[in-house]
C-alpha cells in the first residue's frame, strides 16, 4: 500500500492581492518605550499630583506661602525697627491704631489738675472741658495724631508700651519664631533618623531594646513638664528661658518622633528585594540603610519635619505666654503676651494671634495633606 502526499500551493488566493499597498513592519527596529504613550511617571511627580488633588491643602498651603512672604517682606519695607520707637515723645506710646483715611478710637481723656492744665493749655490738639470747681477741674481730650510730631506717624496696629510699631514688630516676631521652628524641626530630623536607623538595624536585639526603652522612658513624661525641666537645666540664669535653652530642649524632645518613625520603615524594608540586591553585592549595613533605604522614607520624614514645625511655634508661645520663658527675646509668644497686657482695645493682641493661628494650622494641614500624597493606598481606597 502506497500514500501519496498532495502538494499544497501556499500562494492559493493571495495572487491577486496588491502588495503595493501594504508595508514592511520593522518587528525588530521598534522597541517598548516607543509604544508608551505619554511620558514615564515618577515617584515625586505621582506624590504632587496627588497633593493638588487635595483642595483644602492648596488653600492652606497658599496662606502659608502668604504669612512667609509677609515675614520676608514687611520687616525690609516698613520704615519703622523694632527696637526704635516711632516717636520720642510720651504720646508715641501705646497709641491706638491708625488707618489711612482716619484713626480708630484715637482719642484719650485725662483728667489734670491745675498745675497739668497750666503746662499744656496752649498746646494745639488738644480739648480741654472745665469740669467744676472740686477736685481735678478738667478733662483732657486728645489724638495724639493732630501732634506735629506725630503728624506723619502711621502705625496700622498702634504701638505699644515702648512705642515699637506693632504691625512691624509682630511680623519680625512670627519670623523669629519660624526660623527657631524650622532649626528644632530639622535638627530632631537629623538625629531621629540616625537614632532610628541604628535602632531598626539591630531589631530583635539588644542594642535595640535599650534604644527603644530610653524613648519609652522619655516619652512616658508630659511634653510641658519635660520641656520646663530641660529649659531651666539649660537656662544660663536657672530661671528662665532663653532663646539657646528653649531650642534645646525642643530638640531633646521632638527626636524621638522622628526615630520612631524611621525604626518602624526601616523594619518593613529590611527584607525588600533591593535591600537583598544590595547585600547580595556585599553592601554593608550602614551603606544599606543611609543609601538605600532612609532615601525611600524620606517623603515620610518631611511630613514629619512638617509636622514639628507648628508644635514648636505653639509650645514657644505658650511658655511665653505662662511667663516661663524670657520675654526679651522677641516671637509670636512675646507678641502675644504684650498684645494681652493692653486692655483698652484689641488690634496688639489681635494681630499676632492670627499669626500664630494662620502658621500652626496651615502647617498642619498641609502636613496630614502630604502624608496621604506619599502613600498611594490613601488615594486607591477613594
């Protein structure tokens, strides 16, 4: 029995098909990256994206950029210092504020004896009512702006007790106050990364209970009483707070936040696949960790620079506030605390609150707004 094999024609059919029309596919000239559409994505550029989405954290973040401007701004425009008075005359101080176009509740009364009356009857500006024969016999009535000397005198907020222009002196005052902020928050940076670091490299051992203790112990006492112990241990005089001890003891306080924080990272990334990459090459454990693995949370570590910034600006002003802290070395607290000492109107006290109100809660919002932008699960579970 024999088989015969049919010869089967390839080209049955396609003779008639026009290859003119048809061109040759270049399967080995294209590569992937010529098929994506749109340019490849980042980490950084997914985390600003995800941090405009947020419309409440623009707003805060626009008041805060506004408050820096002003700090940057007024200080190096206004013609007024904040060591100087605006004029050298008694009325210069605690004057009430003063509008373009008018004053508001400018006006003082007094009442003068004889002897006062005699002094100042003929000066100008001044209204002066008889009042009756006993006792003080006039009244005073003044706006200490129809002065010549405080003719050309424009405080927008008034002054204060030592005739400092208050508009001028809150602004310099919330500077300093950040400035103190931003050191403290990137100094406990700094040392709870490193502290956290060393902690998360020995997990599970001992170098890492006896860090671990230490922190528990410490924050196991109230930030105000701790705060107030290492202030007066730091202090020069035993007594009060200046500004050299304050910032110590905010920084002995506010890193272990940040090492905690960083502990806990780098125990979940230890036995990620490029930390085992990098170990197999024979990296060592401390280019492991400052190489690789604290640039991966370092988004978290700026949320929590972030974070330090408004606890600090409000544990320097409440101190301040309690008297427990110099009240020479100019901030928001000592604004604050001046502004409250003034009861006849409000503008001193007013005005630097709004500040510390505008600062504090504007960082942190844009804090908590950040810490979902850095973590994409936040913005899956939407």
């Amino acid at each position: 029995m024999t088989s015969s094999k049919k010869s089967i024609d390839v080209n049955h059919g396609l003779e008639h098909i026009d290859t003119s029309k048809f061109k040759f596919a270049k399967s080995f000239g294209d590569t992937r990256l010529d098929q994506i559409v749109g340019k490849p994505s980042t980490y950084l550029k997914d985390v600003v994206k995800r941090f405009i989405k947020n419309p409440w954290a623009m707003i805060f973040l626009a008041l805060f950029i506004i408050i820096v401007l002003f700090i940057i701004i007024v200080p190096l425009t206004s013609k007024y210092k904040v060591d100087t008075a605006v004029s050298s005359i008694s009325w210069a101080f605690n004057l009430r504020p003063r509008w373009p176009g008018g004053v508001i509740n400018g006006y003082y009364e007094k009442l003068l004896n004889n002897t006062e009356y005699e002094k100042i009857k003929d000066t100008p500006g001044f209204i002066i009512e008889y009042l009756g024969r006993f006792g003080p016999q006039h009244r005073l009535i003044i706006n200490p702006y129809a002065l010549n000397e405080l003719k050309d005198v424009y405080p927008l907020f008034g002054t204060d007790a030592r005739g400092i222009d208050i508009w001028t002196k809150t602004w310099v005052a919330a500077g300093n106050s950040l400035l103190v902020a931003v050191g403290v928050a990137l100094v406990s940076i700094i040392i709870g990364a490193v502290y956290g670091s060393i902690s998360g490299a020995f997990a599970g051992r001992w170098p890492d209970t006896i860090l671990m203790r230490i922190i528990e112990i410490l924050s196991g006492i109230p930030t105000i009483l701790w705060l107030l112990l290492l202030g007066i241990i730091f202090s020069t005089d035993g007594s009060s707070l200046n500004l050299q001890a304050l910032f110590t003891a905010l920084i002995s306080i506010m890193w272990m936040g940040p090492a905690s924080l960083t502990r806990m990272y780098i125990m979940k990334s230890k036995d990620a696949e490029y930390v085992q990459a990098v170990r197999t090459l024979g990296g060592s454990q401390a280019r492991i960790i400052f190489v690789h693995m604290l640039p991966n949370i370092s988004g978290r570590l700026l949320v929590r620079f972030v974070h330090i910034i408004p606890s600090v600006i409000f544990f320097e002003s409440t101190l301040v506030y309690l008297g427990l802290k110099d009240s020479t070395e100019l901030g928001l607290g000592t604004a604050i605390n001046d502004g409250n000492s003034i009861t006849e109107y409000i503008a001193p006290l007013l005005l630097p609150a709004l500040i510390l109100v505008g600062l504090t809660l504007s960082a942190q919002i844009v804090a908590n707004a950040l810490n979902d932008a850095v973590d994409p699960r936040v913005d899956a579970r939407k």
